[in-house]
C-alpha cells in the first residue's frame, strides 16, 4: 500500500472545517502527516511490529476528533483494538480505509 496525497478523479470530496482555534494551514498539515503516516503504519504492519501500530491507532483516536475529523478518531479507536489483537488482516484492511479517506478529504478556508 502506498500513501498517495492525489484522489482518484472520480472520488467524491469532503470539504473538512477547521473547529475553533485550529487555522486550516495547521488542519491541512495535520492531515499531510497522516497521509505520510499510512506508509509508516502498512510497514510497521508487515514486520509484525504490532506495538507501533497500536502507537499509530492511538494517536489517531486521540488527535481525529480534536483536529475535526471524527471519523479518524473512529479508525484510530479500530487500529488500536486490531494492533493489540494482532489482527494483521483487519489492520490491511483499516490502514486502506485510512488511506482511501484521507485522499478524499479538503480542508475548507478559514
């Protein structure tokens, strides 16, 4: 799996709002990093370092919902639960979901 920052050209868009406090140079570099992060995550998956995943999925549930991005929360909350279950097929599965999620979304201007 790659991390790929371009959508597919015929993905519907998700307009993301920065909350209150959050400029949207600061939400856009946010999910900059996550998308970078998924290509982290698929390797930390295939040697089996199932610790740093769960590391990933937690952050993500703890940062998606502060930077206005519930559903990242919800895949955090997912990725953490599969990490310490060492699921690797649901963790494929999620880090894809991730991936594909994160291509669709735009942050709107403040």
């Amino acid at each position: 799996m790659s991390a790929t920052t371009e959508p597919h050209p015929h993905t519907a868009r998700i307009l993301v709002h920065p909350p209150p406090g959050i400029p949207s140079d600061v939400l856009a570099g946010f999910l900059s990093r996550c998308r970078g992060s998924i290509g982290n995550l698929s390797a930390a998956l295939e040697q089996g370092e199932f610790d740093a995943v769960r590391v990933f999925g937690h952050r993500l549930k703890g940062t998606g919902g502060a930077y206005g991005v519930p559903k990242l929360t919800e895949i955090g909350k997912a990725v953490e639960r599969a990490a310490v279950d060492k699921d690797s097929g649901e963790l494929r599965h999620l880090a894809g979901e991730a991936e594909a999620y994160l291509s669709q979304l735009d942050v709107a201007a403040d």
